[in-house]
C-alpha cells in the first residue's frame, strides 16, 4: 500500500460516484493502447472501487498496469464530468460479492448481483474482484 495520500475529489463532484452513474473504466492493454469499458462503480469519499471477474481483460491489464482511470459524465448534463486517474492499489475476492450485490441494488432494481442482475448460474463460472483506486489526478468540468 502507498504511503502517498489520495487525491481528494472535489465535492462539486463527488455526486458522479455516488449516484447511479455507468462510468468509463479505462485500463491500459500489453501494446499501450487504452481499453475502456462501462462499469459500475463505488465511492467511500476516500477511495475509488471496481467490481469484476477475475481472468477478464480489464484485470489482466490492470495486474500488469495499475495505472487506471475513471470518467464519469452526468447523463442530464454533459457538461458535467470528472475524470479519475489513480493507481489500483488492492486487488481483493475479499468482500467482492458484496460489493457487486450493493452496486447491483444502486443501479438496478435487484437486491443482489447472482439471481438477480445476473443468472444465478454465474456465481459458479466466475470469481468477483474488487479494485481498490487511489486517487492520484483530478480532471473536471467548471461546474
């Protein structure tokens, strides 16, 4: 774990991770080139957090490359974004299921991610992670 505080994320702002907002995870492929994908995301005013599967590109990239960043744009007003650039610092299965079924209640109207969001069938064929991202670079609209 680093021992450089996070970049704090301005409370002009900080609504884009804490509301029901798909962002843009943005992961870095083995020949440089950049791999974006849509995602879900939680914030705990401190720490940004990404729930996947193991074995997926985006956690290939991210074990070979932990520099990664988040765009969240608001869907009622495009000009007002914020982009996150951090350093993914923990990869854990710890506690992974329940964050995916927490994001799953705050962006669906499931309680739970398996047999709900999700076939139930799933939770067999894949082992969820969480990344946990510090903060390092803030990019934002005026507003």
């Amino acid at each position: 774990m680093s021992t450089v505080a996070p970049v704090a994320i301005p409370d002009s702002h900080k609504e884009l991770l804490e509301r029901p907002i798909l962002v843009s995870f943005v992961t870095v492929m083995p020949s440089g080139q950049p791999q974006a994908t849509p995602t879900w995301v939680d914030y705990d005013g401190t720490y940004v957090y990404i729930n996947s599967a193991k074995g997926r590109q985006k956690d290939k990239n991210v074990h070979r490359n932990p520099h990664v960043t988040i765009l969240a744009v608001d869907p009622d007003d495009n000009y007002h974004w914020l982009e996150v650039r951090g350093v993914v610092e923990e990869i854990t299965e710890v506690g992974a299921v329940d964050l995916i079924d927490k994001l799953a209640r705050k962006y669906t109207k499931h309680s739970k991610y398996y047999g709900g969001a999700a076939p139930a069938e799933r939770a067999q064929q894949e082992t969820r992670i969480t990344y946990k991202i510090r903060p390092t670079h803030i990019t934002k609209s005026a507003k």
